[in-house]
C-alpha cells in the first residue's frame, strides 16, 4: 500500500518578535505602491492554454488562486520536491519525512492536507483514486518539466478528480520549442544530496513537429538517519502543431525508492537524538538492537497522455485527453514475534516445543491500472464565455501481501500470498461553466457539476464495500469591475467528497459537504498587484485528522458534524528598478462545532475545538534584489503559527510556531560558443538554523511523535544550457 503524504506543522517556538515583524512587513508593503510594470506569469502557448483551461481561472472568475510558472521554479529547483518548491505560496504549509525536501513530501493548503486538494497535470486526475493523496516522490524532479501551476484555493471551479475541499493544484507540462535546444543540470548539497538532469528539444521540424524529452536522478541520504532517498524519472513529449490544431502525446514516470520515514520521534527522543529513526528496528538473537538495511518503500508509476487541442472556429475551441497510469510497488520491512495465525500458517513442532510467532519480513504490493478521458469545449463570442466539459476514469488497483523471509518458515513456499483483495473505483462527471458580461462594470458567473462515483472494495481492512454516490456542485459568482484597476467579486461553491480507503478500514463511510463563500478585491496595474481574500467554508461530515497515523503512515480521519474555516488571505506583487517584494499572510479561525470526543469511558462534548493541523497565522515574504539581469538574490521566509495535533485542544499536543527563511542566489553568464548561457544556482535552506518541526502525530494517552527539519543546509547547482 502506498502511503500517504504526511502533513501538519510543528516546532519549536522562534520567538514572537520574529512572526510580528514578518506580519508588519506584509501589512507595510501592501500600503506600497511600485512604480514599475509587474510581470504577468500567466502568459503560455495559446494553444497549449485550451489544454488546461476547463481547469484553470482568470482574473475574471470569483475563486481564489495564485500561480507560478517556470521562471519562478527555476532558481531554487535543485533536487526538493514540488510541494518545497511552492512553500512560500498563500495558505500553504509543507513537510518533508526526510526532513530535507527530498523524497516523501507533504502539503497542506488552509489547514487542509494533500487528500483533500485536487491535483491535475493537464487536466487530467493525478490523486491516488483510493486514497486520495497525492505523491510527487513517485514523479521525481518534475518541476523541470512543468511549465506553470495555479492554486486555487477553497472549493474553485469544476475539474476532473474527486471534489477539492481545501484546494486544486493545476500543472502544465512543458510547451513545445520553436527551436532546438539542450540543457544539462547538475546540483549538490548536504546530506549527499545530488540531482542530475538531461533536457533536450529537436525544435519544430517541418514547422509543425517537436520530440522533447528529459531524464532525472536525484539521491539524498536525508537528514533523518537513513532516510534515503535513490529517486529517478523520464518525461518524453512529442507535439503536432498545425494553424487550429495541437497534438500531444506524453509518456512520463518516475521509480523510486525511500527508507521508511514516516515513524518520527517521541519527546525524549527528540531532545537527545533528533535524527532518530525507529524503522526497521529489531532485536537480534543476542539481544543486540538491529536496524534493517531494507526497510523502504519502492515503486514505479508510468504515465501515458494524448492530447488533441482544436480551434474549430474563431469562436469554438475543443480539447479531448485519453489517458492510462501504470502503478505497481511495495514496501518491505522487517517484523518481530509475528502470529502464524494472521499469516494463514500452521504452528510447528520443534523439539517437543509449539512455535506458532516467528520473525519474518514482508512485502506489501499494490497493483493497480488508472485510466479514462477528459474533454471540453469552449465558446466565446462578445459577452459570453461557456465552458462545457467532463471526465470517465476507472481505477483498478490489486492489493497482495508476500513474505520473503521468516525464521519459521512454518508451510509456506516461495511466491505465497498471505492476503489477496482487489478493488475498483469508477468517476465520471459532466459539468458547465458561464461567464457572461452582464454590463460594462458586471459580469456573472455560473458553474454547475454532476458527478457519481462508485466504489467497490473487498478486504478485511475496508469489509465489503459497493457504495455509489451522486453529487451536485453548483457554483455561482459575480465580479464588480469598480474601475480598470479594481475588481470586486463573490462566490458560493458547493462540494461533496466521498470517504477515502482508509476511512472504510475506521469504520468512515460517510461523505463529507461543504459550502464555500469567497469574497475579494482585485488591484491590478502597470505599477503593482494585490489580492485580498476572505472566505468561510461550512462543513457537514467533515472528515478531519485525527492526529493519527496507521501502520503504513496513512493519516487516519473522522466524521465530525459540523466545523468552519473562517479566513482572510493577502496576497501581492511589487517592483522596483532592482527590488521587487512578494508578501502573503493568512489569519484564520479554524472549528469543529460541538465536537464530540470518546474518551474511553463515554462521549464527552467539548464544545468547539481547534481543527487539527490548522494554524491561525500563515504568512511569508519574498525579497528578491536584482542588481542586473545576469544576478539576482532572494530572502525568503516563512511563518507558521502554532497549531494542534488533534481536534480535543490537548495542549501537551500542540506545536509553537515557527520561521524559516531561505536564501536563494542565481547568476548566469552567456558566452560567446559552445553555451547559450551557464547559470550557478545556490540555496541555503533554514539560513537561521532553527529547530524547526513540522509535522506530528498524536495517539493519545501522551504517545505524541515529531517530525523534525534539517537546521542550517545547502544545495548548489549549475545548468548547461545550448
């Protein structure tokens, strides 16, 4: 079983003084006003734009979203993963097992974690379909093959892919080149810390074909104590451009394997050994303490997409997507005093002596097949913008178990399977969007999605399950254009989520709902941007983190009635002749209501309590100073308030705050043969060296576990370009 993502965001307390300056920064800046032209990251192929759009918004659209694209990736890629790589985005907080970006990685957007934010790569569903989570680790380096990404946070717009309840993150893969190129990356940094990475474009032949493709291998020991990480990928595009018409075809993947790091350390630990690292532990024979050299999780997930874009006519634009995902892997690790019972083996007799528990290590597989179709049409004529679009996508996914070495080998043979189950997940849904320019100041719009999912599982872990649900989501919204600058809008958005996997295995089978409200201003010129956001998204079942964590590091979740997530987020972009400054910060009130709690001996009500894993005060600040084009150096941090590990307002169970800031340096020359330019590319992360935790578990009874971050490190890299 794949395991999923870890989040949440813990650690020691840095100091008050340092969140208050962090917060006066944001708040100073947004009073500015630059006096020079702020860049517009959204600009991409327009072809390669109708690939995405059914997923994506514009300024004219009521939803809440940022984006990055490759310029803004490019300087600190050099080996962590996606979810590091978008840190200093609004309402994000990320973690990473490892402790140093590299390997299992994890994101939380407005207190809401990976199983609950929608990730598409050009439209098409990326979530794990049983589980819900996401698992960048299995595509290792693919920032370096993503042209740009959007956040939309909240509810957003209808996509492909179970309902966002926290967020939707959109990628778009690379464009295709005009002309032929080639790129040649190599980074290092602490813990033996490397990438290296082979880029290549034939450029347009005959003016209407393009091959690209590129080839990655990262490898980290982590900062944790064998928290490995031997991470490799490909991407390969082929492209058809024609006046109306572009054609993608894309195989892309990644294998990986990663030392088990999802345990983290209790209390003690953490003050004495931070880096310690309990998997794979046992005791030997002699009583000695034993680590298992194999304890990791390995597995490899090959992806296939066609992509077929169509002008139709100066007011009709199409695209249709098949697609089909291959996954197949397992973790292995080592088990002590194991019952033959729950192995399906017979007890022995040795010497006169029953032995029915043995020592054994195990693997547990995961097969499974993903694929389907997307598609959508888009119609825009004077005042209407109409989208219409939908998905058909099935999940089969084979469940085993093996055991590859026992002291006791008991009946078994080579190849045996101690379990076998299966299960199918089926998600099709249809949906329309309408922007229509009501007069010169309003615009309206409509959005409005049907979509039914069926479940069937078979397992002792989830029991029978055959669930079908049906869900509509509508969505509706108005833009106020108060003048060419200012752009008021609100929004309401519904949503419904059915339970994942591991809710089934706790008993979870109810779906969750909610009903979003946003409301913003827009300020946009030549001279400088600001977004502000506020919103109040109203749970029904929800299904919150416990604080727990299963045998495999899934976190576990529940049914909680009613809760609210009440927030105001600011976000802006300024730019000098040599500076330019992007603050963000979100305050936010984050509750169950009347939260029920089993305490063992009965049901205590607890009144409202903090949500889990749910900060009040996010904020971060990037300074970036640019003396001339070829250098530029920029400060970031970030700020995380404290926040609770579960939802019972244990205070022995919640994590201070903290602040990290990076440094992040580029320089490039271009000489005059062989390279079209040679850029060195420098990152100190956690510049200030502070203890910084961002993750826990809380089982109760006092059992709390940290997840704790590298202090002061470093990676450095320089790209070929020619």
């Amino acid at each position: 079983m794949k395991t999923l993502f870890h989040f949440g965001s813990k650690t020691k307390r840095v100091g008050k003084n340092n969140s208050y300056f962090l917060l006066a920064s944001c708040f100073l800046t947004l009073a500015a006003f630059s006096q020079e032209k702020v860049q517009d990251t959204t600009k991409v192929n327009q072809l390669d734009e109708v690939l995405v759009s059914a997923v994506r918004v514009t300024s004219k659209t009521p939803v809440s979203f940022s984006n990055l694209d490759k310029k803004d990736l490019q300087p600190r890629n050099l080996g962590q993963d996606i979810p590091v790589l978008m840190n200093f985005m609004p309402s994000v907080v990320t973690t990473s097992d490892a402790g140093n970006g590299v390997g299992y990685t994890g994101i939380r957007v407005r207190g809401s974690d990976a199983t609950r934010v929608n990730v598409t790569i050009n439209g098409i569903p990326y979530n794990d379909a049983e589980g819900q989570g996401t698992y960048f680790v299995d595509l290792p380096d693919f920032a370096s093959s993503v042209e740009s990404l959007q956040l939309q946070r909240g509810v957003g717009t209808s996509t492909n892919g179970a309902g966002a309840f926290g967020a939707s993150l959109n990628l778009l893969t690379d464009s295709y080149s005009k002309k032929s190129n080639g790129e040649i990356s190599n980074s290092f940094g602490s813990f033996n810390t490397r990438k290296h990475t082979v880029k290549f474009s034939s450029g347009m032949l005959n003016d209407h074909f393009e091959l690209a493709g590129r080839l990655s291998d990262i490898d980290s020991h982590g900062y944790i104590e064998r928290a490995s990480s031997d991470l490799k990928s490909y991407f390969l595009q082929g492209t058809y451009v024609g006046k109306t018409t572009l054609i993608k075809a894309l195989v892309f993947g990644g294998k990986e394997k990663t030392y088990q790091a999802w345990y983290g350390v209790d209390a003690d630990m953490l003050h004495n050994d931070r880096t310690f690292n309990y998997a794979g532990m046992y005791t030997d024979a002699l009583g000695n303490t034993q680590f298992y050299n194999n304890q990791t999780d390995n597995y490899q997930q090959d992806h296939y997409q066609l992509h077929w874009n169509e002008k139709v006519s100066e007011n009709w634009s199409t695209n249709v997507a098949v697609h089909y995902t291959k996954g197949k892997g397992y973790y292995e690790e080592y088990q002590e005093d194991q019952s033959f019972s729950d192995y399906g083996l017979t007890p022995i007799v040795i010497d006169g002596t029953t032995i029915n528990t043995t020592d054994l290590v195990r693997q547990k597989w995961l097969d499974n097949d993903f694929y389907g179709t997307t598609f959508s049409a888009n119609y825009k004529k004077a005042k209407w913008d109409i989208l219409f679009g939908g998905g058909w996508n099935k999940y089969e996914g084979d469940h085993y178990g093996k055991i590859i070495w026992a002291q006791y080998a008991s009946d078994s043979t080579l190849g045996d399977h101690y379990y076998d189950n299966s299960s199918t997940k089926t998600d099709g849904n249809v949906f329309a969007k309408i922007n229509y320019q009501l007069t010169e100041k309003f615009s309206l719009y409509g959005d409005m999605q049907y979509r039914k999912v069926r479940y069937k599982a078979d397992s002792p872990e989830t029991g029978k399950v055959d669930d079908t649900f049906n869900f509509l989501n509508p969505k509706a919204g108005v833009n106020y254009s108060l003048d060419a600058q200012n752009n008021l809008y609100l929004s309401y958005a519904r949503a419904n989520r059915e339970p994942n996997r591991t809710d089934y295995e706790g008993g979870n089978v109810k779906p969750e709902k909610l009903n979003d409200f946003e409301w913003g201003w827009r300020y946009a010129t030549t001279k400088t941007r600001i977004n502000i956001n506020g919103y109040y998204m109203l749970y029904n079942d929800q299904l919150v983190l416990t604080g727990k964590l299963d045998e495999v590091g899934n976190p576990i979740r529940m049914n909680v009635g009613k809760g609210y997530r009440l927030g105001l987020e600011a976000e802006a972009a300024f730019q000098w002749e040599k500076w330019s400054l992007q603050p963000n910060f979100t305050v936010s009130s984050n509750k169950n209501i009347d939260f029920v709690y089993d305490t063992g001996a009965g049901l205590q009500n607890l009144g409202n309590t903090h949500i889990a894993y749910s900060p009040d005060v996010v904020g971060g600040l990037i300074t970036t100073f640019k003396p001339v084009k070829s250098f530029q150096v920029s400060l970031l941090t970030k700020y995380v308030g404290a926040q609770y590990l579960s939802n019972t307002n244990d205070q022995n169970a919640k994590l201070d705050s903290y602040t990290q800031t990076d440094l992040n340096v580029r320089y490039e020359i271009k000489p005059k043969s062989v390279f079209k330019s040679i850029v060195f590319s420098g990152l100190i992360n956690n510049l200030l060296n502070e203890d910084i935790i961002s993750n826990g578990a809380d089982y109760g009874g006092g059992y709390v576990y940290y997840y704790p971050q590298a202090g002061i490190n470093f990676l450095a890299g320089v790209t070929l370009l020619f």
